[in-house]
C-alpha cells in the first residue's frame, strides 16, 4: 500500500487500493491478515513500546463478502461510558425548567410573539451549531454531552439568570439600565455559562480532553443561552415596535453577531481545558476557569457597552471583527496542535504494529483523511462509512492514549483494548472482497 511518497509523509499523493483476490477465495483468516502486505514485518511485536497492549488482541476477520452501502461492521466492544456522559437526572433537572420558561414567556410575552420569536432565534442557533460543529469534527464529543451544553445554556443558564437578576432588583432596587447591561449581565450570565462547561468537566471527564473540547462545550453553553436570550429580545421587539424594529433587532443579533454569546463563554472553556489536558484537579480546574470567566466578563461587558455608550457599528467593525477573526486564528491552531497529538500517538501505535505509517498519516492529517475517503468510495459498495468508522475510533485511540500517558483516565486500558479491536476490524471490512 503506498500512501504518499517518504520525502513528504505530510502530503500523501495516491492511495493505491489492494490487488484483487483469487476470483473464488476460500477463506480469509487471522494468519492470513497477520502475514498482509499492509502490515509492516513487525506485527505483534513490541519494538520499544511501554503498553501492555502491545500484542494483537485475537480477532478473526469477516469473510471475504463485498459489503453492501448499508453493511456495518460486526458487534464489536465499545469504550465504557462511565465518566463520559451526562445524567439522566440532570436532563430532568433541566426538563423542569424548561416547563417554568415556557409559562413565564407565554405569560410575559404572549404565545404568537413567543413563538414568532423562537422561530427567528432558530436562524442564529443554526448557524453557531453547524461552526462549532466544524471545530468538533476532529474528534467529536458525545451526543448527550452535546445536547446538555446547549440544554444548560438555553434553560438553566437562562433560567437562573432571570432568578439572579429578579432577586437583586429586589433586594438593591437597581433601575439603571446602562449598570445591568455592562456589569450585571455580564457577570451574572457568564457565571451561569461557565459553571454549565465545569459540570462537564466534573461529570464527564474522560470527554474532556483538551482546550478545544473546551472551547466546543463552551461554544455550545453560549450558543443555547444566546437562543433564548434571542427569543425574547425578539418578541419584545415585535411587540413595542412591530416588523420594522423587529427587522433592525434581527439583523443585530442573529446577522451580524450570532457568535457572541458562545465566543464570550468558550473563553471560560478554553482554560478549564488547558488544565483538563494535565490531569488537573476539580479544584485547579475551577480555578482556571474562573479566570477564563474574567475574560468572558470583561468581553462580554465591552460588546454590551458598545451598544450602551459608544457607537456600535464604529467599534463593531474596528474593535469587535477584529476580536472574531483572532478567536478564529486561535482555533485553526488548537486544531493544529490537536492533529499533532492524535499523529504523535498514532505513531506509538505504529511502532507497535497496530498501523503502518502510511496509515497514521491517513487517519491523523486532514489531507490524509480525504484522499483515504475517497479511496473508500471506489471500492465495491461504498465503504466510505467504514472508513469514517476507522478514523473516528483511530482518533479516539490517540486520546485515550493520550489521557493514559498523564495518568487521568482509570479506564484507559480498557477503552484502549476495545478501540485496537474495533480499529483491526475496521481495516479487515475495508480490505476485504
């Protein structure tokens, strides 16, 4: 199998599918595969590496049968879940909540307005759900822990904030509009945000690996709040100044900045997952994230008294596009630094005989994944599922190797021998005819 010339690994050039087999094979067995050209001579040694894993765990391969588009692989083990999801109860918690939010918007804004304005806040989620989701494709985080960022961000963050903000009008009789806007909401909300990204730092661990994890679950808690947010902003508008004032309010918030919110609290993310990756404590990482949440404060207070005291459309072009677009650089190089991991662990694997080198650079380089992509979708069937299969659980094994190195995940063996498996079948079903 060649896959890139040895003067440039970082830019692979062809993928050269395998010679077909005898038109009528017999069979295709463990010592077959084991003996395969595409397995460096070292197979099922352990040249120099520390794992225990380094042997192959035993797995026969399925039969030599074109899969169909629709074929998947066999039931194979899966990593334990334990540390890596989110309560049950917890979604509960926030199901309640939601009931509560939905009587206090029918009561306050009335149902058309509400629903007028869920619909409109819908448009701006989207568009902030499928960016991070881009940030994420690298390795992407559980579903549940998905849905509950947004879920804490939309209900929770949301909910209690109102609280906050109703007790202290009580308590202190605060009127000033222009004080809640630049230090109240900011602290208040950033507060709510950021304890939502540490919960999953506390409950799930072991899907907490790094600062672009951080940055994603960060992203997604901003994203809900600012949804909901949204919905009132916009029914409000409607009410006191119909389609017009709707109209200006819309392309505020949802055109030209629909990523406030969740570049506000992905700072606060950013640093829980700076610590994250060293195996820090639930008492570091709360440290760290309160000072990531001075930094969401402090932004978040400037983007609101731009609007409060100085001209908006001024500091927005010169001050606030500028901010968005370094918030971007940031990301191409956490993502950078994220494929440098995953290809650094990759290739302890290789050195074992678990991947040939070719194949690290196919499954730890984006160049590498899309010529390994569309190689798969030559071969009878379609088996580009399958290749997505065998990149999403390569990825997985370099974090799981990743946490094992820094002594933080208890499991690591465990999930480590359930994705050498799953990762060995994957590439037999890519393989076989």
């Amino acid at each position: 199998m060649t896959f890139g010339g040895p003067s440039d690994p970082q830019q692979p050039a062809r993928y050269t599918p395998p010679s077909a087999p005898p038109a009528q094979p017999s069979a295709y067995s463990a010592a077959q595969y084991a003996q395969s050209p595409y397995l460096p001579p070292t197979f099922g040694q352990q040249p120099g590496y520390a794992s225990a894993l380094a042997q192959p765990t035993p797995y026969t391969p399925p039969a030599p049968v074109a899969p169909s588009p629709a074929e998947s692989l066999p039931a194979l083990p899966v990593p334990n879940k334990k540390g890596r999801t989110i309560s049950l109860w917890l979604f509960g918690f926030l199901g309640f909540l939601l009931l509560a939010l939905i009587g206090y918007f029918g009561w306050a804004l009335g149902p058309t307005a509400s629903v007028i304005g869920l619909v409109l806040a819908l448009i701006p989620l989207t568009i902030v759900f499928l960016g991070v989701r881009m940030i994420d494709r690298w390795e992407p985080e559980p579903k549940r822990l998905v849905a509950f960022a947004i879920a804490w961000g939309a209900v929770a963050a949301v909910g209690l904030t109102l609280l906050v903000d109703i007790g202290l009008t009580m308590l202190f009789d605060i009127r000033s509009e222009e004080f809640s806007a630049v230090i109240q909401a900011p602290i208040v909300e950033e507060f709510w945000k950021g304890l939502g990204v540490f919960l999953i730092f506390l409950l799930a661990r072991r899907s907490f690996d790094g600062p672009v994890d951080g940055v994603v679950y960060g992203a997604l808690v901003g994203a809900g709040f600012a949804f909901t947010e949204n919905i009132q902003y916009f029914a409000i508008s409607l009410i006191e100044g119909g389609g017009e004032q709707l109209g200006v309010t819309f392309i505020v918030r949802a055109v030209l900045s629909p990523f406030a919110h969740a570049m506000f609290t992905s700072l606060t993310g950013f640093a829980i997952g700076l610590v994250a990756r060293r195996h820090a404590s639930a008492g570091a990482a709360a440290g760290a994230g309160l000072l990531g949440m001075v930094g969401a404060i402090l932004l978040h207070g400037l983007w609101n008294g731009s609007a409060t005291f100085a001209d908006f459309f001024g500091l927005y072009f010169t001050l606030q596009v500028p901010l968005f677009i370094g918030f971007i650089l940031g990301i191409v190089a956490l993502r950078r630094e994220e494929a440098r991991l995953t290809r650094a662990r990759l290739a302890e694997y290789a050195a074992a005989g678990w991947f040939t080198p070719e194949e690290v650079t196919m499954l730890a380089t984006p160049a590498g994944r899309k010529v390994g992509l569309a190689w798969a979708a030559q071969l009878r069937g379609d088996r580009r599922p399958l290749m997505r299969e065998f990149i999403k659980d390569a990825t997985a094994l370099a974090a799981v190797r990743q946490r094992a190195i820094t002594g933080r995940d208890p499991l690591a063996v465990e999930d480590e021998r359930a994705l050498l498996i799953r990762t060995r079948a994957a590439r037999a079903a890519l393989l076989a005819y």
